[in-house]
C-alpha cells in the first residue's frame, strides 16, 4: 500500500483529519520524565498510544530530536513503535531536506530506510533534480513546503512570478509534472485560508498537511471549509503543542486523548 | 573571534580559498575501512588531517551520516576532532536546514551547539522568522542557499520576481537586510558563473560557499575571475568527490592531499 492510499484509508477507518505532531521539548515534559534517559522517546511514546484513536498521521519533527545527542536513536525506536503497534497510521518525518541529487539520495535513505517513515516533508526550492531520489520511492510520500505558516512565508513565497505568487507555482509545478507517480502532497499553513483554497483549486484532491492551528493561530473551521476535498477528506490538520502539552500534570496522556478527540470533532462539524 | 574572521585569517594564513567538501561514501572508501564500524569517522578524519595545510575551511555534508546508523555520533567526533587539531580551520556544516521559528531554534542547537560548527547552510525559502534562530548566533554563520549548482536551479531559483530573477532578490534580502550582524554568505554554484557574477556584484564582500567544481563541471577559472572579491579572497570553494576519491588505494590520504593542494594551486592562479 502506498503513503496516500494508506492515508486515505486512515481518513476513513478513524474518521479523523487530525495530524499529532510530535515535537518533544524536555522543558515541557511532565516531573515524570526529569530523570528518564530515553524521555523523547518515552513521553511521545505516550502521547501516541493516547491520541492514535484519534489520528489520521503522526508527524514526529526530527529538529526536536537532533538537538540532543543520541536523539536519533530515540526517533527511530518512535517510528518502529507506531509502525508496530498502529501499522495503519502513518508516519510523516517532518524534516524539510532538499539537495542536488546525490546528497537528496542519502537523504532520501535516511527518512525511509533508517527511519522508516512513510513520507516526509521536502523544501522545492532546489528545483525537480533535487525530489527525484525522494520521488523515486513510488510507495512513500514527498511532502513539499508549498505556503508555509510563519509570518515570514510572505518574504518570497507570495512574490509575483509572471502573474501569479511563486507558491501557487510551485504548487502548479508539482501537481502538474512531479506527481506523474501521485505520491506528492504540500505543506500549506492554516493562518493562511484564502491561499489555502486557491491552492486546493490548483492540486485537485491531492492531500494538503495543514500546521498553524493552534499555537500559531490558525483557524479550524476556514481551514476544513477552505481546504476539503469534494469527499470532506484531503487534509492532514497538524497540531502538536496543543496535543503534546495540554497538561505538564501526571494526567498528560489523557489531557492529550482528549485535546486529539476535541480537534478530530471540531474538525468533523465543518467537514 | 566570528565565523566570518575566523575565515577571512585562514584565507590568508594558509593562502588557500579550497573548502574540503566531507561526504563520506562507504561504497566508495579505500580497502582498509571494510571492517571499520566507524569507518565515517575514521576516512573523513584520514582526509582532514592530510588535506588541512590546504584548506581554508572543511564542509562535512549531514545527509552522508544521517544516512546510516549512529552516523550523528561519528559526525560529532569527526567536527571535534577538526576543532581539537584544527582551531584556525572554521567547520561549515552543510544540512540545509529551514522551518518556522521554534524548529528553526532547535536545528540551531543541533548545528551550532550539538556539533560545535562555525557555520551551517540553510535554505531561505521560508524567510527571515526561519533564519532568525540561526542569525541571533552572531558568531556563527549563516550560509544561505542563493543559485545552487543542480540543474534544477532553474526552475524556481531563476523566475523573474518584478524585474529580477528569484535568486537576486534573496541576495538582496540577504545582504540588505539579514545581514546587520554580518554573519551571512551565500551558497553560489560554480557551474552558472554568469550568475555568480551577478550576485558578487549584489552582495558586495560577502562571503560565496561555492560547490559544483569537479564532479558537477564547473570550471575554475571563471568561478575565481566572477566571484573574487578586490583583494582576491571570498570565496570558499568546495572540492568533494575530487579530493575524497581522488585514489581509492592505500594511498587514498595523499592522492587527497594532492588534490586539494592542486586545486588550491589552480584557484591561485586566477585571484
């Protein structure tokens, strides 16, 4: 089974749109895990098996382990335990890389051999030659950074190429020659609605990883009505912080549970 | 002392504008390296200690480690080994990194703080909030993807964006208004020296990490003559392949040496 076909089946089967990122900041961590070595691993273990009922994706960001020696380690033994215990989720490493060809090659090993991810997220700027390794794993997911949620996606994003922003080209771009396999999806950012829509309008039902709601103030229900596909699916509506840190107390595991049920409902009354 | 006179000095201590390019290739190393679990490590270090006379600076490339397992950890012994026996030498750790600020903060502590790297590329296509984490280490550097070497450059880098090719407004961006702590560069490929020549006129002394020579075809001499600064220094031009493999015998550390101490030769002819 491909990453898409999987994901749709997964849309179906938990009737969720809901991505759980997982993000883990030591600082944020429960007392629980002050004296844990394995911690990054040991708390996103938990919030995992509390939230997969709810969850159409995990999405671990590798920055957060890479910024701890032996972090790597801990994400891969994160992968291997939601590829084991909930092998019909999947895996999206959020990751971001882009090279010439021969550097995006080990890349491209690093995310789907030694990781085992289903797809990952890629930046396009480097142009076709730099997502062919990634895009010659027919059965993964390339994810590409189309209109990114931060402030700063204005900077070059939106600016004009030949009558339209340089997103919605990419955005062209991808849709109409990279996906001759249909193993792409894009990165479009919830504090963006209008963008979004003219996005979908552009990909058809290709599937949108949706972050920026949230903590960064993205808007749920602009973002189902303004990102849907005709079938009410399509999306994969990330959140992280507002999952991982519901609650610093012992009931973390639970007060994520329930922040996961909450958003898969809210996202299911616009659907 | 920064990034950017930690380089300056050892372009002119060592009278060499060559950059090491480090991107270990287990298919490719000599024979003596078939049972060495730490193979990374040892190759890259052989290479750094027969080629340092020649270098102004070395780039270990992240994705030929992350590619394999516990490869981080050879990476991190490989950079202190270049800080411990190489203190004049600045580390460029190429990983092309690039997400919104939170993540990009962390990626930060993964390059600067994890590794101990002088310097590390980054990729601008999320703008200023995503470089801003890297850019508040004002004496580290922040080597931002421009024209890269790849065919592919052409396919977003060179759109017009109102008057100017994409590439030339982040150069702007870049030198006008990432730069207040003056810890920029900019990665320019050799093999597009028309362009090269273009952003030196942009980005005034700034600092040009140049791959796409050798392998890649980029020739030297047009690289030095467009990209050179008045004093003949500014550039940082990166051999991998070349020297790495230049014998792939016993004598792989001298076919290195003389490679780089070749190249080195060659670029001084055209400063």
């Amino acid at each position: 089974m491909t990453f898409i076909e999987k994901l749709r089946n997964r849309w179906h089967s938990a009737n969720s749109l809901v991505c759980v990122g997982l993000d883990p900041d030591p600082a944020r961590f429960p007392e629980a895990f002050i004296d844990d070595e394995d911690a990054l691993f040991s708390f996103c273990r938990d919030i995992v098996d509390a939230t997969a009922g709810f969850a159409c994706a995990f999405k671990p960001q590798i920055a957060y382990f890479a910024a701890h020696n032996d972090g790597e380690a801990q994400l891969q033994r994160l992968i291997a335990h939601i590829n084991g215990c909930f092998p019909d989720i999947p895996v999206i490493l959020d990751a971001k890389r882009g090279d010439i060809g021969s550097t995006a090659a080990q890349y491209a090993v690093e995310a789907f051999e030694r990781y085992g991810a289903d797809a990952v997220t890629l930046n396009p700027y480097m142009g076709r030659d730099s997502a062919d390794p990634f895009l010659q794993y027919n059965d993964r997911g390339c994810v590409f950074l189309c209109h990114t949620s931060n402030p700063g996606a204005c900077d070059f994003q939106e600016l004009d190429v030949g009558g339209e922003p340089l997103y919605q080209r990419i955005a062209r771009t991808i849709a109409g020659e990279w996906n001759a396999d249909r193993n792409c999806a894009l990165v479009v950012g919830a504090t963006f609605p209008e963008e979004l829509k003219v996005i979908r309008g552009i990909v058809g039902d290709m599937p949108l990883l949706i972050p920026g709601i949230g903590a960064q103030g993205g808007d749920v229900e602009a973002t189902v009505r303004n990102g849907k596909t005709a079938d009410g699916t399509g999306l994969v509506i990330n959140s992280s912080r507002g999952i991982l840190y519901a609650s610093s107390g012992a009931g973390y595991a639970d007060a994520a549970a329930d922040a996961a049920r909450s958003l898969r409902d809210e996202i299911n009354r616009y659907r």
